[in-house]
C-alpha cells in the first residue's frame, strides 16, 4: 500500500483537518506495534491514511 494520493487530490474537505488526523492515526498505530503495520511492509504513515481516507478510523475536531 503506498498512500493514497489519488483521494488526497480528490477530497473537498479541510486538507489540513485530513492529514492531522493520518498523522495522530500514523503515531497511535505506532505507539501500540499493531501488528497491521508488519502487514503493510512497515509503512505506518500510508496505513494510517489509508484508515481515514476509506472512513475504516473515524475522527473528529476538539473544540476547546
């Protein structure tokens, strides 16, 4: 899986919003060695976008 830069050019939304949560994604699956990562030859940041760009991970903005 290499990222997914097809939906990346295609989504309308906050761009910013998007790859903030890849990257919150990316350091979580990291933080626990999920074994998904071995699967996916090692590549964290490509699984953790692919996650949020097929909607597998939900995420949301905090307000403060």
């Amino acid at each position: 899986m290499i990222f997914p830069l097809e939906q990346l050019i295609q989504f309308k939304d906050n761009i910013y919003e998007i790859t903030s949560a890849a990257s919150r994604r990316a350091f979580q699956l990291s933080m626990v060695k999920d074994p998904i990562i071995e699967e996916n030859d090692g590549k964290v940041v490509s699984l953790a976008a692919k996650q949020v760009f097929t909607n597998q991970i939900k995420y949301r903005i905090e307000q403060e």
